[in-house]
C-alpha cells in the first residue's frame, strides 16, 4: 500500500465497478488508522464542527478550524487520497476567493483535493475555474448542511420530479465543470442510483442507498463515539464511546483507591540521593 491513491484511481474504480469506501478523520492518530486499514478516500469534512468541536452545526466552522485539522490529519495518511471540506462562506462569494482558500487546501494543509457544496450555476463555474487551475474538486448535492436554514431543516432531498430533474441536471453540470467525485446525501435511493447510472464520475453516497458507487460516513457514528445524536443513514460497528466511559471509570477508581499507580508505572531511585534533602 506504498502508493498514494489519486483522483485517476477513483474514477478508475467506478469504471471496474469497484465500490469505494470514504470515511472522515479529524486529527492524526485516528486518520493514521483509518489509511492503514485500506481506506482509498479520507474526508477531513466540516462535521468537524459538530462532531469535534461541538458546535451545533457546520456553518460555525472556520478556514483556520479546517486547515489545522487536515493539516494534522495529512500527517497521517500515507495511501489514501485526501479531500479537505470548504467551510461555508469560503467559496461562496466569488471564484477567486473560493480559489485562493482552495489553493490553501493543498499548499498548506496537504490535502490533495477540495469538496464544496451545491450545484448553482456560480458553484459550478467555481467548480470548472478550480479543475482548470489543477485543484481536483469533490461535489456535494442532495442535503446540503452549510444550506441548513435555507433548506429548512436536516430533510430527504430530491423528493418532487422538478427536484429529482434539478438535482440530476445540477450532478450532471458538476461532472461537465470537472468534479472527479460527487457526495449525495440523504437522497432517495432510487433518484441516488439513477445520477449514478447517468455519471461517468463516482457518486459517493451517505444515506443515499446501495445503488451510489460508493459510500462515506462520519467516523464518530462509525465506530460509536457520536455523543449527541445517530442519524438513520448509520451503521456502528464498534461501541468506542462505551470503552472510553469505561476506562475512565476504572482509571478514576483505581485512583481513588490507591490501585493506580503501582510499581510498573513508577521510578526508582537510591535512597542515598534524598540524604539530607528538607
Ligand atoms: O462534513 C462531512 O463529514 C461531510 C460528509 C458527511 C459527506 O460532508
């Protein structure tokens, strides 16, 4: 696994008919994991806020807040290929400010690809400005979190024909404008299935059915460390978040009780050095 994974291998692995698997990471420890477990795609996503920092949603996250993350989590990753998320209102005002802030992505942060959100026809010029300039762009459509309030609430996107056309002509304009990936969530499935039968790119799906080339969760509902809230479109597969109670329990008794620490865990010394200390 000594090669890094690039954007030409992903689209590779949708023309195979290879399912791709992403998962998030946060920080180095957990992203040196998750890429020697064989992960081909890591998102440093803006879920950062909630699931890290404890915000209540993804629009408090800052550029500064994203790029010491990815920055910290591309100290990890050997193999995999790495896609800092956009914060919100780093790309939206105009191409050339999206691109400066996605060019610090790559030259300070290490990431070797961006992910944005939406598909307006601005985001899509945003989209074809940044591919021409060399900096590999992921899309995301479908429920769009930094567009929370505009959207009215965490809802299944795409429902009505006039959302599914839109939401199909939107991933099709992504494509066009030189995304190599595309994140639908909280799709149905069946509309998910059919923008990735007319896709020649990997759509990458989170609650968005089997039929997506691939799929992506937040490591934290992954592996049971998620505090607040599950949502529907996850499977855990660990309970880390019941071994981390667990052993802080016992470390706090131990302490109390005088258990820890023992000999293994302490320094010796000759007597004859405390002589006629006071
Ligand atoms: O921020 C994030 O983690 C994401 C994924 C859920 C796709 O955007």
């Amino acid at each position: 696994m000594d090669k890094r994974i690039t954007i030409s291998d992903v689209r590779e692995m949708k023309a195979q008919g290879e399912k791709i698997a992403m998962l998030t990471a946060y920080d180095y420890a957990t992203a040196k994991l998750v890429d020697e477990a064989g992960l081909p795609i890591i998102l440093v996503g803006d879920s950062l806020g909630m699931v890290m920092l404890g915000y209540p949603d993804t629009l408090h996250v800052s550029l500064d807040d994203m790029l010491r993350h990815t920055a910290a989590v591309a100290r990890g990753v050997k193999h995999a290929l790495l896609v800092g998320d956009m914060p919100f209102m780093t790309y939206q005002l105009n191409a050339e400010e999206a691109m400066r802030n996605a060019a610090r992505f790559l030259t300070e942060a290490n990431a070797q690809a961006v992910k944005l959100e939406g598909g307006s026809p601005q985001i899509v010029e945003t989209v074809a400005r940044m591919t021409a300039a060399g900096i590999p762009v992921m899309g995301h459509l479908g429920l769009t979190p930094q567009s929370v309030n505009q959207l009215g609430g965490y809802k299944v996107q795409g429902r009505s024909h006039n959302a599914a056309q839109r939401m199909l002509d939107e991933a099709l304009a992504l494509e066009q404008a030189g995304a190599f990936a595309l994140v639908l969530e909280t799709v149905p499935s069946p509309l998910a299935a059919l923008i990735s039968r007319k896709l020649t790119i990997p759509t990458i799906g989170i609650g968005a059915g089997v039929g997506c080339d691939g799929q992506v969760q937040v490591i934290h509902d992954v592996i049971g460390l998620t505090v607040d809230y599950v949502p529907r479109h996850a499977r855990q597969y660990a309970q880390v978040g019941s071994l981390i109670a667990a052993a802080a329990r016992d470390y706090l008794a131990d302490v109390r009780s005088g258990a820890f620490p023992t000999e293994a865990q302490s320094f010796k010394m000759d007597d004859s050095v405390l002589e006629g200390l006071e």
